[in-house]
C-alpha cells in the first residue's frame, strides 16, 4: 500500500530536493546587494511591487528594479546549480 506522501509526490527525495534549492537559494541571495535580497525575499513571498515599495521606503523604480535585477540574479546562480 502507497503512503500518503508517496502517493502525493512528497517522498524523501523530493523533500530532499526541496531543501536543496531552499539552500541554494538562500545561498544565492546572501551574495546580492542587501536591497535585491530584500526586494527578492518579498517577491518570492509575495509581495507586489506597491508593497515592497512601502516596506522600504523605495520610489516605484527602485522597488522595481531591485525586484526586476535580484530575480536575474537569482535565476542565474540557481541555473550555476544545476536548477532549470
């Protein structure tokens, strides 16, 4: 008889490789600028672009930008990882 992870996909070795890509993402955002790392964390979280701009006090562009170039960065070092 199946799990109920099992049956979900949510075996070990997907968790396995959950916590792989939560580590190199994290390991990816310590290397950005403190403001793409705070604008990334918020994206991923959710948060819109109006939202960041009031949690850090940023002008439209900046909230953007940093959003828009951090989620560059973050693609790029994941996709050095191995992550499509």
């Amino acid at each position: 008889m199946m799990s109920a992870a099992t049956a979900d996909g949510d075996g070990p070795e997907q968790g396995a490789r959950a916590r792989e890509l939560a580590q190199a993402t994290e390991d990816a955002l310590g290397r950005m600028s403190v403001d793409r790392a705070l604008a990334v964390r918020a994206h991923l979280i959710g948060y819109s672009v109006d939202e960041v701009m009031a949690m850090y006090d940023w002008t439209y562009q900046k909230a953007r930008n940093a959003i828009a170039r951090g989620m560059i960065d973050l693609r790029a070092a994941l996709a050095e990882r191995g992550y499509p």
